[in-house]
C-alpha cells in the first residue's frame, strides 16, 4: 500500500511540473518503459484469433460427440430397462454391469479427450508467445525501450506506453494467421 502512495505521488509530482516532452503527440513520446494487453495482443492478432477459432472448432466438436454419445447410453439404458421387466435378476446383472463398464470407460475418454484439448490450448498459447517473442523485442529497440511489462501488471501509465496495438500491426504483418498457415 506504502508503494502505491508513493507511486501515485510521484505521478501527481510529475503532472505538477511542466516537460516539454508532454507537448508532443502520445504517438512521439519516447519510455524506456513500454507496456503491452497480453489478452488483446493474443485476440487482436490475426495468428491468434486463428488459434481461437481452431479451438473453438475442436470444443464444438468434441461437444457434438458428447451429446451423441450421452443420446446413445440414454437409449441403451432405457432398452436395458424395458428388459429388466422380462429378464431374471441373474440374466440381467451381467447386462448392467457391462453397461455400467461402457458407460464409465466413454465418459472417462471424453473426460480425457476434453483435459488433452485444453493442455494443447494452453501449449497453443505459449507457443504463440514464443514465437512473437522476437517481434515484441524488434518493436521495444525500435521504440527505444528497455522493458516491456503486462498492462495488466501496471497501477498507473500514460496511455502512450502501451504498444499493443502497434505490435499487433506487426505480428499480422510478419506471421499473418501464423507459423500453420504458411506451411502447405
């Protein structure tokens, strides 16, 4: 709390003296500090909204196997049952538990099916990282800068700081829809 005080002072101190270099545009003023949306970065970039929609697809379709799985074990068990009624207790116990076995081992594949697609999300994204990570640093010595911090992490900045939308130009210019996209 004692730094956010003295932080937010310092921002009051220094709107109290008069620079010359507030006079220029945003665009112009140069920090050695810059600071970029991770998440904007990611969904502002043609590469990841790429990655987004891929993954939307593969959620949309394992949903879609979901359903037409649970439709096929609502009508096996309704059948399972219908028979009950007409079957002797031991004639039909082994029927249950086979269905019982089925039913857990799809369940526990879809289950698995669903952990492995968002791990490939999250090793999607991470590679996305890595591989802008050359980008962000060409554009932060362009800038004339020596750090780049997550917006997110930063209490108070000048809007004229934050690079993202100028580095997502960049990404879109150099990676288009990104590395996938350009093999054959």
């Amino acid at each position: 709390m004692r730094r956010l005080w003295a932080s937010l002072g310092c921002v009051v101190w220094l709107g109290a003296v008069p620079c010359a270099g507030l006079a220029q545009s945003p665009e112009l003023l140069k920090s050695s500090i810059v600071t970029l949306d991770q998440e904007q970065l990611f969904s502002g970039t043609r590469y990841g909204r790429a990655l987004q929609a891929a993954f939307e697809q593969q959620t949309a379709a394992l949903v879609a196997e979901n359903r037409k799985i649970d439709a096929a074990l609502e009508a096996e068990e309704r059948d399972l049952t219908d028979r009950r009624a007409t079957m002797a207790p031991e004639e039909f116990r082994p029927l249950a538990d086979a269905f019982d076995v089925k039913a857990n081992g799809l369940r526990s594949a879809q289950e698995a099916k669903s952990r492995d697609l968002s791990r490939l999300r999250e090793q999607q994204r991470q590679d996305f990282f890595n591989t802008i990570g050359p980008i962000i640093g060409d554009y932060m010595v362009a800038r004339g800068a020596v750090a780049v911090l997550d917006k997110a992490g930063v209490i108070v900045s000048l809007g004229s700081i934050d690079i993202t939308k100028e580095v997502i130009a960049q990404i879109d210019a150099r990676l288009g829809d990104g590395p996938a996209a350009e093999q054959p």
